[in-house]
C-alpha cells in the first residue's frame, strides 16, 4: 500500500470539533495500534500530536485526541483554534516492520 | 536543548548521488533511533527508512530498498542518508527525526530536524 487514506480537507469554525479519519488495511493500522498523528505548520518539520492512537505527548493540548475502530484512525480536535490551521498526517507500523504516512489533510479554521 | 542540526541544501543533477547529514545534540546519541523522512514539493510525507543508533542496524522503505543507505558516526553524534541514482521525483525536503523512547514498541518521531532542501535538475 502506498499510503494510508485521509481526507484531503476539513474546515470548521472556531469553538467546534472536527474529526480527521485514517484507513488502512489489516496490514497496518488494522492489525496495530501503532498509530501517531503528525501536525505540520506551512514550511516547518512536523510535530507529534499523538501516538500509540490516544496518546498525547508531553505539551500537547488535551483537545487534541484519538480513536480507532477496525481499519480506521481518528484524530479529533476539539474547540478548534485559529493555531490549529496546519496539515495533519496519520502514521502507522506495518507488517513489514516499516512505517507508512496517510496522504494528509488539511484543515481549514474558518 | 535536544536538537536535530541538518545539513544545508543542494542541488544535484540526475543520476548523481546525495549525502544528508544529522547532528544530534543534547542526547545520548547511541540510545535512540534515527527516522528519514521526506516530502516533495506539496506532497504527504514519506518514509524512507531508519537507523538504530546504537548498533547501526537498518530498515528501509521498499520504494527506496537498493538506492538508499543510512548510517552513523556515533563518535560525531551524527547520522547520514544518501540517496543513489537521483532523479527528478527525488525533489524534497528531507527530515531527519529522532524517535521516541518510551514504554511501548510503536516507532514515533518526537525531535524532528529543520529539513535539507534537495533540487534535481539537470
């Protein structure tokens, strides 16, 4: 698989919750629960968001969380923010033992 | 302060070879593992492939298996990533990033270079 599959865009307004979804195959996110969520601000490194598919790491905000169910991954982003405008990619273990990125999504705070 | 110093941007012509490196300070370098991880202009991010920092052994992406070597110089805290046979799809940044150390067995990145910009052109 060449990549795991996201939206390519969501938007919401400031306040609400937006939930961004990542599907795989039982190859990878079905069969693991080595799911991460990377947040990517225009022209910077990406930032781990979430990892182990509900975990945050030190210093990230708790409206930031996730889910998964079967072969999909959720990251939901709640009271959504002027800052949080940034492309987010989902990741996961394979059962190759390597690592696969989703295609990315890119959310809009309207 | 844990940082992930990369080397600068470079142009190459096609089927030219490239060298990236990675200085890692303020961390026991040998603990931890080394990601690489590229995106193309406007495109998701990909991974190539990783580096045990303490006993070099590799794991690479099946898309870049034979054209692409990582390795480490752990007297100079430093890791590397070339790239063979470039074309002009290996157009990018590429990301060198540290990965987590923590209680489970799942790979994340949680220190992340600025990212070398590499140009393919002829």
């Amino acid at each position: 698989q060449s990549a795991l599959t996201q939206p390519a865009s969501v938007s919401g307004s400031p306040g609400q919750s937006i939930t961004i979804s990542c599907t795989g195959t039982s190859s990878d996110l079905g069969d693991y629960n080595y799911v991460s969520w990377y947040q990517q601000h225009p022209g910077k490194a990406p930032k781990l968001m979430i990892f182990d598919v509900s975990y945050r790491p030190s210093g990230v905000s708790n409206r930031f969380s996730g889910s998964n169910s079967g072969n999909t991954a959720s990251l939901t982003i709640s009271g959504l923010q002027a800052e949080d405008e940034a492309d987010y990619y989902c990741s996961s273990y394979t059962s190759s033992s390597t690592l696969l990125f989703g295609g990315g999504t890119k959310l809009t705070v309207l | 302060q844990v940082q992930l110093v990369q080397s600068g941007a470079e142009v190459k012509k096609p089927g030219a070879s490239l060298k990236v490196s990675c200085k890692a300070s303020g961390y026991t370098f040998t603990s931890y593992a080394m990601h690489w991880v590229r995106q193309a202009p406007g495109q998701r991010l990909e991974w190539m492939g990783w580096i045990n920092g303490g006993n070099g052994n590799t794991k690479y992406s099946q898309k870049f298996q034979g054209r692409v070597t990582i390795t480490r110089d752990t007297s100079a805290s430093t890791a590397y990533m070339e790239l063979s046979s470039l074309r002009s799809e290996d157009t990018a940044v590429y990301y060198c990033a540290r990965e987590m150390n923590y209680y489970g067995s799942g790979r994340y990145m949680d220190v992340w270079g600025k990212g070398t910009t590499v140009t393919v052109s002829s």
